[in-house]
C-alpha cells in the first residue's frame, strides 16, 4: 500500500496528521465531505458569533485525539494491531457521519425513528462495501462488537476522544473559557486493564474538571434558552411544513432532497438494512444546513401566517423568548400567553402552540449506571470515580438536573 502523508492546520492543535491512504480516501469522499456543511453547534452561534465550525472539524479533531490515545496506550506496553489501530481512527472519523441538518435539532424530524448512529453505521456499511471491507474492524469497534471493548471505549463512552475534542472545540470557537479541559493530561493517564479503559489515579482532578466543563458548558452554550429558541422554532417550522403538505397544500422546500423527507420519505422502514436503501441514503447524503436555510428564508413570504412568521422571525433573529426554572410553569401563566399570541396574530388557540409551549431540558453530568469511568490506583485497585473519597463527582454531578422553560411571543 502506498504510503501517505498529509498535514491539515487545525486552529485547536496546531497540526493533524494524515498518514493512511484509506482515512485520506475517506476524507476525500463524498459522504465525509457533506459534513462541511453541517454546523457542529446548530444556532450557537446567535448567541457566540464565533461557533460557526462545522461537524468535519468536530471529526477531525476526534481521529487526532484517537491517534495521540492509541500511540500513548502503546507506549504502555498495550496490544494493539496495525489493523486494530487503523479501525479505531476510522471509527472515530465516521462516528458523526450519519448526521442530518442542524444535527440533534431536526434528528427525530426529518427521519423519524432512526437515530444519527444508525445512519452511520449504514453508511460505514456503504462505504466498506465501496471500499472493498476495509472498514469492517472500524464496524466492529462502532458496534461494540469487537473483543477488545477499550477501542469501543476511546470512541464512545463517559471519556471518549469524541467529548473531548467537542468540549475543546466548542469552548475555544464559543470563547467559553469554561469548556477548557486538560485533555492531554487525561490522554497520558489513560491505561488497560482486562480489557477495558482505565484513569491512572493521578489524574482524578483532570476527570473532574472534565466532568465540570462539560456541565457548564450545557446550560451555558448548549442549552442556552436563546439556542434553545432557536431549534425549537426550527421544530416547530419543520412540523407546520410537514401539516400542511398533509392537508394538501403546496408547500415546496428549496431542494428535492428536502421536499422528500417533508413529504413521505422520513421514517424508520426506509432505513433498515433488509430494505433497499441505497436509493434513500444517498438522497440523504445529499441534505445539508443549507437546504434547510434556503428553505426557510423562501417560506417567509408564505401564504400560511403560521409558516411565514415561524420563518421570518428565526431568519431575523427575532425569536420566541424563554424562560427557565426549576418547577413546570404555572397553569394559568401558560393560558395567560396562549391569550395573547392569539390576540397578537389573529389565530385559533390550537394554532397558538407553535408560539407558545412548555417543554424540559436535562442534563447528566456522569451517570455511574452507564459506562463508569474508572481509577487505577498505585495498589492496582480500582474504583469507579464516583466512589473514590473527596471526589467532587460523588456530591455535585452524578445526578441529573432537569429545568422546565416556557417559550413564548415577546411583548413588543
């Protein structure tokens, strides 16, 4: 096999190195080139200009902390094969591929009840049969499939390379100093034993300070309420679409590819592996932030009030107002609301619900019921990290924390 080598300028670590030809054919391709055009943060960036980087960083930045994680296991002395090795950085690569526009955002509505790892794995499928099965180890790992369960581990886990470049990205495009963590320390401290992925004990404060970024940087980046806004205005301009194609009205998106998943082509039996799908995946493939942008910006001027406001006030930033709080929201503050959008916009109170809605946001720190992050102490003891004495972990994050918000037309 010829020999490759390839550097890419990443403003994060400096230089990635490509130095296979399979993950430069992959790179190179079509399916992996789509992601380009796929906002990693969805509309983060109304709130933090910089956050405009795209899921191909995001994959990027995940292989070259797969490729640091692997040399360094190595250097301990642990087993790991050419062809084991070169599976891990090209599951890692392909780990978001199966993503949609706007990416969580839009996951259950474009195609419903297929969830984004599914799409990836069907397109690792795809491109292995291309390839001629080199990517069936990378499968294996994806699938947790493999025998040695670390590489699955290193590519999806409470500690993945996956988190750990999106936490130091996000943080550094965002500017939320925040989301900063130690992952080079957490990289050389990394160990295995009896098959599984193990913290050396002298980076439990690097593990926890990981833990705290990644908390903070959900309720402040992530689940920001303007962010917040903004997706669930994209739901609800999504759902009106897909209403009123129902009832037989013409509404035309800005690309065939998009019109095909409002109209008939979202959901979950057009995306199982005994079914044809090939004709589906690639029309798929070909979505992007793009079309769904375009789209919206066209249905401004649409004859529907529901549609045309949703689409103007999220394309002027002039978006729903929210409020979060620790109890759900009073009865009568929620009808007090729905009043006033009817009043406002001259529309039925069953209309009123795509301006003014309740929901709940969560999010779980660490949860020792899933994959457990352990230590490795000096004595060869190991202890899951919520257990360890004085943890920060073991009082403040292994429980999740749940707020209530309201989303509602501003006053003025």
């Amino acid at each position: 096999m010829p020999t490759v080598r390839k550097i890419i300028n990443d403003p994060v670590y400096g230089f990635i190195t490509i130095d296979h030809p399979l993950i430069l054919q992959i790179i190179s391709h079509p399916v992996y080139q789509r992601l380009r055009n796929i906002h990693q943060m969805a509309f983060a960036h109304l709130v933090y200009p910089g956050a405009v980087h795209s899921r191909l960083h995001h994959s990027l930045g995940a292989y070259h902390l797969m490729c640091t994680a692997l040399a360094e296991l190595k250097s301990k002395g642990i087993e790991i094969t050419a062809e084991e090795e070169l599976g891990a950085k090209v599951a890692i690569l392909l780990h978001d591929v199966g993503h949609g526009p706007f990416s969580h955002a839009l996951e259950n509505e474009l195609v419903n009840g297929v969830s984004h790892e599914a799409i990836s794995i069907l397109l690792m499928r795809k491109l292995d049969q291309e390839m001629g099965g080199q990517l069936q180890t990378a499968i294996a790992i994806f699938t947790n499939q493999h025998p040695k369960k670390f590489l699955h581990q290193l590519v999806s886990g409470q500690l993945d390379v996956d988190r750990m470049d999106y936490l130091n990205r996000d943080s550094f495009f965002t500017g939320v100093a925040e989301g900063v963590i130690g992952y080079d320390r957490i990289l050389k401290m990394l160990a295995v034993k009896d098959g599984k992925l193990l913290v050396e004990e002298k980076a439990i404060y690097s593990i926890e300070k990981f833990l705290v970024s990644r908390r903070l940087m959900y309720w402040q980046v992530y689940l920001h309420k303007t962010v917040l806004s903004a997706e669930m205005m994209l739901v609800k301009i999504i759902r009106r679409a897909k209403e009123l194609i129902a009832s037989g009205q013409s509404v035309i998106a800005a690309s065939d590819e998009l019109n095909f998943f409002l109209s008939s082509g979202g959901s979950a039996q057009n995306f199982n592996i005994h079914n044809p799908i090939e004709q589906h995946l690639e029309t798929f493939c070909r979505l992007d932030d793009h079309d769904v942008m375009a789209t919206i910006k066209n249905w401004n001027r649409y004859p529907d009030k529901i549609l045309a406001t949703l689409s103007r006030s999220l394309v002027e930033r002039n978006l729903l107002k929210v409020k979060l709080q620790a109890e759900p929201f009073d009865e009568s503050f929620l009808k007090a609301k729905t009043k006033e959008a009817c009043e406002k916009l001259g529309i039925t109170e069953k209309e009123s619900a795509y301006f003014v809605f309740t929901g709940e946001a969560s999010n779980t720190t660490y949860n020792p019921g899933d994959e457990r992050i352990n230590i490795l102490f000096k004595d060869g003891t190991i202890k899951d990290i919520s257990k360890v004495d004085n943890a920060l972990i073991q009082h403040n994050l292994s429980g999740t924390v749940k707020k209530y918000y309201i989303c509602y037309l501003r006053s003025s």
